[in-house]
C-alpha cells in the first residue's frame, strides 16, 4: 500500500490552535488545518507548509477568540443575573456565607501579611543574598561562645586582604546614649556609630541629604525621619544640631563626658519593621576611623557586614577569613591560650536562625534585637488556613443543605437541555461571585483588623502591603482556590444526579447528603474547639506564671535605672541617702540589675578534689539592702551586712548555684572559697539564699552568684521601697527630687512588677490572637449551624406538626432535632481534645514552669462549645417547635 | 424568517456542493472555487459554528485519517431550514433581477 510521508506541523502553534477551540466539534479544525499542511508540504515543500501553519494560526485565532468573547459574555451575563438573584432571594443564607468567608479571608489576609513581612526580613537590600554578617567564634580557657561582636580591626583588615568584598561596614552599638537638642533630653537605645558604607550595603531612603556623603566629615549624623519629628518638630532638619552624650567617650582632659554637638547631613524614611538592624541615628564613625582602635583585636565591639562581589562563593570566603585574626593577632591568641575563628551568616538567616551570644559574657546579648520565632509563623500560618477552612465549610454547608432545593433547580435545566458542563460552570460562578463579594467585604474588615492586630502582635503592618503584586496574587489565588473549594458540592456532586431523581426531590435529604453535612459541621467544631482549648491552654499557664510565688516581693518597687551616668554612680551612698529621708519611701537599694531585667553571666572557678573546675553562673552586684529590699530569704549563712569586710571578701550565692558548685547542702556552702574567672577575684561565700526567679517562668532559675562590689560602675538601677496607699503622690515626689538633683539626667523609672510581667508579652500576644480567632471561628461556625438547622428544620415542617397533634411537647421536639447537632458538638470535642492536647504539650515544653492541661481546661472549651451549639440550634428549633401544627400541617 | 447574508449563502451553497464530502478543507476550497478569493480558517469555523447555531447546517463525526494528525473530520449537512433558507433566498434573487436586462449596468 501507498503510504504518503506524514510530516508533523509546528508544535506550539498547534498548541495555540488547540487553545482556541471551544467545543469538541471544533477540535476537527486542528485536524482540517493538519491536511491542509501535508497538502502542501507535498506540494510546495516542508517550509512553504511550515509559513502556511503558522500564518493562518495567528490571523484565525483573533478571529476565533472575538467570536468566542462575544458568546460566552452573553452567558456570563446569563450567570451573573441568576447568582445575584439567588444571592438576594436567600438574603439570610448569603449574609452568613458572605460573613463567614469575609471573616475568614480577613483573617488570611492578615496573617499572610504578617508571615510575609516575617518571611521578608532583611530581603528589602539590594543584593541581600551577597550580605553577610561576620561572626566570632571564640573559645578561651573558661568556654566558648559565638558572637556577632568582632574587633574592629576586623573590617580594615577583612578590605585589604580580600577584593571579593565590594563594601564592608562595622557599626558600633552606642549604649546608654543620651541625645539632647535645647530643653528636651532623652536615652536613645538605638544609636550607632557607622560609616558611609553602612548605606552601601542596607538599603534606606533618604528624604533629604546627599546620600553619597553624608558620614564623611567627623561629628556628622544620619537620622530617621521619626528622630526628626520628635527633636525639632519638622522632617527637614538638614543642617541642624543636635548633641549626643556617649557615656564612653572621653576626651583628653575630661573626668566626665560631655554632649557632643553633631550635624545632621542627612534624614532618611523610618526603617521598616522587618529588618533586623533597626536605627534612630547613626553618628560618623570618623572620630575613631584611623586611630589605634581599628587597629586592636582585643575589642568586641562591632558588628561587621559585608557585601560580596558578584559570583562569589559565600562558602570559599568563609573558609578563607576563618582564620584571619592568626594573621594579625596569632601570637597574642596563643599566649592566652585562646583561640578564635570567624564566620559568616547571611543577612535574611539573622531573624530566624540566629541567636548569638554577646562579645564577652558581661555585655548585653549579642543579637540586635530578639530573634523571632519560626514556630509562630507556623502557628499563625496553621491559624489563618483554618479559620478560613472554617468559612469554606460554612458555605459548603449552607449549599449542600440547601441543594434540596437548587436539586429541584439543576432537574429543570437538565430537562431543558443544559449540559452538565454549563451547570458546572454556573455553579462555580456563583460561588466565585459569592466569594468576590465577600473579599471585598473581607477588605474592609481588613482595614478594621489591621491596627488591632498590629497592636496585639506589636507589628507595623500597612494596609498598603496588600498592593504589591505577590500579595495579589496571593489573593486572586486565594478567590479561586475558596470559590472552587466552596461551590465544588453544588458543581460537581449536584450536577452529576440524574434529573428526574432530582426533582423528585429526594436529593439532600438523603444519606449522601446528610451525611456529607454531618462532617462538615463536624469539621468546624472540631477546629474551634481545637482553637478554644487552645487559647484557654494559653491563658492558664499566662495567669500560672504571673500568679506563681517568685521568692521575691515585687509589689510597691519603683526602679530607676540610671543608665552608667558616672556622677550618680560615684555619689550612690549620698543618692540613698537623698531617698531614704523622704516618708513615702521605706527602703533604698542599689544593683546591677532588677529581677525580670537582662542578667550578665560569668564563670566562677573553684577548687574540686585534685583540679580547679570552671562553671558558667549569672553575676548580679548589689549592697546590702538587696535582699531585706526584695524580701529574699537566706536560708544559710548571712546576707551581706554593713560594717564587715563584704565589699571586697564576700559571695552569696543562690541555692542552685551551690547545687551546681558541688556542694551537697547549702549550709556545706558557707565559708567556702570561689574565684570570679574573669578578675580572679577570689570571696568567700557566706550566704545562701532560697532560689527566686530573677527571670521569667520561661526558664528554671540559674545559678546566681551575688557580690557586694566596690566598683560603683557595676551598679545601674536604684530600687526604692514605696509605702504602697499613697504610690502615686510617692512617685511624682521622687520624680521632681530626681530632677532637681540630676537636672541632666532623664528620670525613667518604672515598677517592678509591670515590668517583670512584661516578659509574658509574646504569650499574652499569642493569647489574645489566639482568643479572637477562636471568637470568631466559634462565631462563624454557629452561624452556619444556625443556616443548617433552619433549612433542616423547614425540611421538617409536617413532621413537627404531626408530631404535636400526636402529643409531642415543645421539649420533645427540641430534643428531637438537636440531639443530632449536640452528639456532633461531642464527638468533636472527643476529636479535638487529644490534638490539642498533644499540641500544646509541645508548645507548654518551651516552658520551665508550666501547667499541664487537665481537665479544666477541656471543660471549658467543652462547656462553651456545647452551650453556644445548643443555644444557636435552639433558637431555630424553639420557634419551629412553637407554631401552631396546624399551620405547619397546612405548610406546602 | 431571517434573510440570508450573500457570506452565509455561499457557505450553504457550497455545502451543498460537496453533498457528503462536507468537511472543513473541502468547504473551504469550494468556497475559494466559487467566491475565487481565499478565506481564513478563522472566518470559515466562526460562520460554520454560526450557521449550525441557526440550524442551517447539522454536524456528524467523521473518520479519522492520517494526515490530520490523529483528528476527527466533521461533516456538515444541510438541514431543511437550510435548504428552505437557500430556496428562499434564490426566489430573493431571482425576483430582483428580474427585468432587468444584461447590458444595463454595461457601460
């Protein structure tokens, strides 16, 4: 047989034929246009045939696709007109479809800002897979630590020796920095001292000043827009004045330092909040740019960036600078016995994945700010899915229990002639229709959550973020993905009975139906009571760690911190002294440090059998007073007392740490000899007090080792003791006395036990975000028990009213139909109870104290789920089960 | 009744020519032949789909062949309101020219 030479056409314009194709019949056109093409490529060769395709695929499609617009809009009119005027005729129906999704997408939304803002951290620089943050990994014969702090030799050094960095910037932490313009003086905690390559690597938006030379010239500053406002009440402050006192910085011939006046060279956009390095001021980094600090390594004072060049290999550049400071400084690192490495971690891993130490174990932590917590972006992100599953669930729900009626509905046009395809079709567009609605109204209800969630998660989400191009994608994906999942019952179970069962009528109330509707409110309650018992989780291990015995009297203690000022320090007796003639104040001491504030850690060495053993502890210095001021209890040995030799020869040491230091009582402790690692100090100790949690119930109380020290600069706050009827007039006296002896100094006291709570923040956040969703979850899920019972109870009309006739009381009746929801209601609480228990085991693991859920706290979420059930179901029932049977007899 | 375009005309007139051989790449040779111009597969699937909308013209799967790629061919048939529809639009034309002589628009 003859076969001719079948040759194929081009591929993809017969992928674009095949796109425009509307119906089956039209499919044969790729067929027609495929022999047309071997005609002519037998005729007039493959190439001719080849132009031929691909001319006659691009001048016909635009003709196919103005017809096919032209009809299908005429449908689509067809499909919008039929949605709305269903969406009208069940106006109760739609508001608690339209409500639940709102609400749900309002939540998704949120919270995906949220989790794209923290997903987003450090990802706003240009290039920010090229920075990179040196870190120091330190071992010296006591331990060692990782820390962001390097010397700042480093970023000198780190430029000549490898061209693959493009820019490198150190910036230096200014603590207890007081900012002063006329009047108004205030601590600053966020000011840096930075070079003009800091804008080089971390991208900011300057609003006025020449961002290429703004840190150039010494005594020049950098400051965000907020700085502005705040100290000369105008955004434009170019060119002004504003002074700042760096209690560090010294110059020849001072005892004291003085405010520094700095020029301001330029003013930039408030930094987002989803950036790790977060700044008010940065100062020039000129006044110590070439002297002999840069050229030090036994500082840790920086913190070093780099921007490599392009195709660099991150890995390579590590392994080379690791062992940098054996270059420069080996000779030193032997002779102490240390050893020291450096490494890199990229800009964006900082927020999540890393928590590093500070530079040496006396300084504050190392990290700029607190690392945040992958775990709660999960959490949220697990959140923000559910409760918008609970909204989809409701409008399932509410469409499959009123299918009895759009089955009538979908029979009549089968009969007609519609094809399963166009019933499809309209049902998705109807949800879809249905769903746009609700995210318009979910906008707005966006706008209303925002500043609320803002406030409880303490972000700064703008509405705006909704705009970018990811988030509406996000979205419109969203739309599709809730219109297709909500409509899907109707559109692909409904459409697919045969029509003359469906207007029968006995479609939806049968056992596929109920069935279906059983799980689905199933569902609902199973994820909020899920969120309920939760939250109620929360709530009792926030009120069990404020509630519990700290070991320490925290009521009535007003702390003021005095932030290094050199003059209060060396004049501490005198200040005591100034408060403790004042009536309202019972008692005065000073510390390094309050309970509930950042504790500095340090090693002790001490003798052991045959070799001296180091161990890590927390360091706290205070006076005498500490322990009668805070109510501590010694239960071995003595506090420290006036008139010995404790200021320079005594320990007291907390019960943990004389566990940790070998000893077998705390009475076996006293009159023991320990040594401070770092001045080699030896004290001995002569007390042991009951351990008290000087932070948080987070954590287990740690070793603490206490000393009387001489050296005043270890103290910071001043405690006073108030008589606790008349707190508020005892505090403005305190205040006008403190201005009037420190004039220069601003008074920011605060009370202990506000503060110390404050460590339950990102729990009473957790809590109150937790407690809104599960409101609403619990809202929007009655809501749609609500719907479905009253189309049930309708469905159930006559039998009530025969039932009467036949001497049903009200009470039976109410059982009758509630029963069912109510034994739903319970299995859901048997589902949800172990999930949630097993989830917040994990999460109450993260705590040293913590409570473990019992029975209470099922019974609470049990008993408000049961309660709001049965309510919702029996306000329908109640009047169903009121109405004369006559009437409901009549009914139909 | 509607009156037939002189487009739709030509396609049923050229449907009727093939009889049984009324598949796409012959209508639209037909159509070529008799209009001599050369039209789109664009043009020539939008009026089909037309004509079929308005019951001129019925549809039936054909057989599959080679050449076309492993694709059904669809004839198309007139229908009798297709044929009443040409009948009448014959009489149209007829009727209009009627008396008018050949060498009247000669120049």
């Amino acid at each position: 047989m003859f076969i001719r030479k079948i040759s194929k056409p081009p591929f993809l314009a017969k992928i674009i034929l095949r796109l425009s194709a509307r119906t089956d019949d039209e499919l044969s056109l790729i067929g027609d246009f495929e022999e047309e093409y071997n005609r002519r490529s037998d005729e007039d060769g493959a190439f001719y045939a080849w132009i031929w395709y691909w001319l006659n695929t691009l001048l016909s499609v635009p003709k196919f696709l103005r017809y096919s617009l032209y009809r299908s809009t005429a449908m689509l009119r067809n499909y919008i007109k039929i949605a709305l005027r269903n969406i009208s005729r069940h106006k109760g129906f739609s508001l608690i479809n339209i409500f639940g999704l709102s609400v749900g997408m309002a939540c998704c939304m949120v919270i995906f800002l949220y989790v794209v803002s923290e997903l987003n951290y450090d990802k706003h620089h240009d290039g920010y897979e090229r920075i990179f943050r040196i870190g120091e990994h330190r071992i010296v014969p006591v331990g060692e630590f990782r820390s962001p702090l390097v010397s700042l030799a480093v970023a000198p050094a780190m430029q000549r020796d490898f061209p693959q960095i493009e820019y490198i910037a150190s910036i230096v932490h200014l603590s207890n920095g007081l900012v002063a313009k006329d009047e108004l003086q205030l601590y600053e905690d966020r000011i840096f001292y930075a070079g003009q390559s800091l804008f080089n690597i971390f991208k900011v938006d300057f609003l006025y000043g020449d961002p290429e030379n703004t840190l150039e010239r010494p005594l020049t500053a950098v400051i965000t827009r907020q700085m502005a406002e705040k100290y000369f009440g105008e955004v434009n402050a170019l060119g002004k004045i504003i002074q700042i006192k760096d209690p560090r910085f010294l110059r020849r011939g001072q005892s004291e330092p003085e405010p520094v006046d700095y020029e301001i060279t330029g003013i930039i956009e408030d930094l987002p909040s989803n950036t790790h390095f977060k700044f008010d001021i940065i100062a020039s980094d000129a006044v110590y740019r070439g002297t002999k600090y840069t050229e030090e390594w036994d500082n840790h004072s920086a913190y070093t960036y780099v921007k490599l060049r392009q195709g660099v290999d991150p890995s390579e550049f590590e392994e080379q600078i690791r062992m940098l400071a054996y270059k420069y400084y080996g000779d030193a690192l032997n002779r102490f016995g240390q050893k020291r490495y450096y490494f890199i971690q990229a800009v964006t891993d900082i927020h999540f994945h890393s928590n590093l130490q500070g530079a040496s174990l006396q300084t504050l932590q190392g990290e700029l700010e607190p690392p945040g917590n992958l775990m709660y972006i999960y959490v949220y992100s697990a959140v923000g899915f559910l409760i918008l599953l609970i909204g989809c669930m409701n409008f399932m729900n509410l469409s499959n229990a009123r299918s009895i009626y759009r089955a009538k509905e979908v029979g009549l046009r089968k009969v007609v002639g519609a094809k399963r395809s166009q019933l499809i079709r309209q049902f998705l567009g109807e949800s879809l229709i249905i769903t746009l609605l609700s995210l318009a109204a979910g906008i707005f209800l966006v706008q209303a959550l925002l500043p609320l969630f803002n406030q409880m998660a303490g972000t700064n989400l703008q509405f705006e973020g909704l705009l970018q191009p990811s988030v509406l994608f996000a979205v419109a994906g969203l739309v599709v993905f809730v219109g297709i999942f909500a409509g899907g019952y109707p559109a692909f179970v409904l459409t697919a009975f045969k029509p003359n069962i469906m207007l029968k009528g006995s479609v939806g109330a049968g056992n596929r139906g109920s069935m279906i509707l059983k799980i689905l409110v199933l569902g609902q309650f199973v994820i909020s009571i899920f969120f309920t018992i939760t939250t109620v989780t929360v709530y009792q291990q926030l009120n069990f760690m404020k509630g519990q015995k700290l070991g320490f009297e925290k009521n009535c203690k007003l702390v003021i911190p005095f932030r290094g000022n050199r003059n209060i320090r060396k004049n501490i007796e005198n200040l005591k002294n100034e408060f403790f003639e004042y009536s309202g104040v019972t008692d005065v001491t000073v510390s390094s440090t309050v309970p509930g504030r950042f504790v500095m850690t340090n090693w002790v060495r001490f003798p052991r059998e045959t070799a001296f053993e180091n161990r890590t502890v927390n360091f706290l210095a205070c006076d005498d007073n500490f322990f009668e001021v805070f109510r501590i209890e010694t239960i071995a040995g003595r506090p420290f007392q006036q008139g010995r030799n404790d200021k320079n020869d005594s320990f007291v040491i907390n019960e943990s740490a004389a566990k940790i230091l070998g000893f077998t009582s705390p009475h076996e402790a006293v009159g023991k000899r320990i040594t401070e690692a770092f001045s080699q100090h030896e004290k001995t100790i002569v007390g042991v007090t009951r351990d008290f949690h000087f932070r948080g119930m987070q954590n287990v109380v740690e070793p603490l080792v206490m000393e009387y020290s001489g050296l005043s600069f270890l103290y910071n706050n001043l405690s006073l003791t108030l008589i606790p009827d008349k707190l508020n007039d005892t505090v403005n006296i305190v205040k006008t006395k403190w201005e009037e002896i420190y004039p220069g100094i601003p008074y920011e006291g605060f009370f202990l036990d506000e503060d110390f709570d404050m460590q339950y923040r990102t729990e009473g956040q957790v809590a109150e975000i937790l407690g809104l969703i599960s409101i609403l979850g619990l809202i929007i899920a009655c809501l749609g028990l609500f719907g479905v019972t009253s189309f049930i109870v309708r469905q159930k009309y006559r039998e009530i009213g025969i039932r009467k006739v036949l001497g049903a009381t009200v009470i039976h009746i109410m059982k009758l139909i509630s029963a069912e929801f109510i034994i739903l209601v319970i299995i859901a609480i048997i589902i949800s109870v172990p999930a949630a228990y097993y989830v917040m085991n994990k999460w109450l693991q993260e705590f040293a104290y913590r409570i473990s859920p019992g029975i209470t706290t099922f019974g609470i979420a049990g008993f408000v789920a049961l309660s709001l059930s049965a309510f919702t179901v029996n306000i329908k029932v109640l009047r169903a089960a009121q109405f004369d049977p006559v009437e409901s007899i009549r009914h139909e | 009744m509607k009156k037939l375009t002189i487009n739709e005309e030509i396609f049923l007139i050229a449907i009727w020519h093939l009889g049984e051989e009324a598949y796409g790449v012959n209508i639209r040779k037909k159509i070529n032949e008799l209009e001599g111009t050369n039209i789109l597969f664009g043009t020539l699937y939008n009026t089909l789909d037309y004509l079929v909308k308005k019951g001129y013209v019925n549809t039936r799967k054909g057989e599959i062949t080679p050449q076309r790629g492993g694709n059904n061919k669809v004839y198309y048939s007139l229908t009798e309101e297709g044929i009443k529809a040409l009948q009448r639009a014959r009489e149209l034309q007829e009727r209009l020219w009627e008396g008018i002589p050949e060498y009247a628009f000669r120049k």
